[in-house]
C-alpha cells in the first residue's frame, strides 16, 4: 500500500537528486528525530541521516495486518507513526521470560 509520504515515480524522476534527498528529509525526519540515536544521527551526522531518511519506504498496514513472523529473520526495521501493535510470544511467556508487555 502506498501512503502520502510517497510520490509517484514519474514525478520523480523529474526531480534532482539533491532535492530528492532533501524532500526525503522534510517528509519522514519527524518520524525519527523523536529517538535519541536518531535525533542525535541528524544533530551530528546529517548525511548518514539523510541515507536513512531516502531509503525509509513508508507502509500503511489495516487494523490485523500481520507485520512480521515469530521466527523469521529481520529484514527491515520498522517505525511505527500512529495505531497500536501486538507482539506475541507465547512460547516466552510460558517459560516466564520478560516480554515488552511484562518486563
């Protein structure tokens, strides 16, 4: 699904790719900025911040979307804007280890 924060690729392509960069910036930065690792990447490393900020590919997902699976293996990271998630650890919670709900 393709959300606001992306443009088609037309439009694109008409744009440099200075501009680019910089539209990737103004539209996805508040989305990072608000963690400390992340705000600090754009206080002091602007160009890695940057990189981050053009290859963030922004996903709108339904209420019971399945994100990802218990078990396979991590791909992308993923930033939540706005709704609520579930993680489910059944496995975990048997055994009475700590989990995000629990810790």
């Amino acid at each position: 699904r393709r959300s606001a924060l992306s443009l088609d690729a037309s439009v694109l392509g008409l744009l440099s790719d200075r501009l680019k960069s910089e539209l990737a910036v103004t539209q996805r930065s508040r989305y990072f900025e608000q963690h400390p690792l992340f705000g600090c990447m754009a206080d002091e490393h602007i160009e890695v911040f940057r990189d981050l900020c053009e290859v963030f590919t922004p996903n709108v997902y339904a209420d019971g979307d399945t994100i990802f699976h218990r078990g396979r293996v991590a791909k992308f990271m993923y930033v939540l804007q706005a709704g609520d998630y579930r993680l489910n650890f059944p496995s975990l919670i048997r055994r009475g280890c700590p989990t995000p709900s629990n810790h």
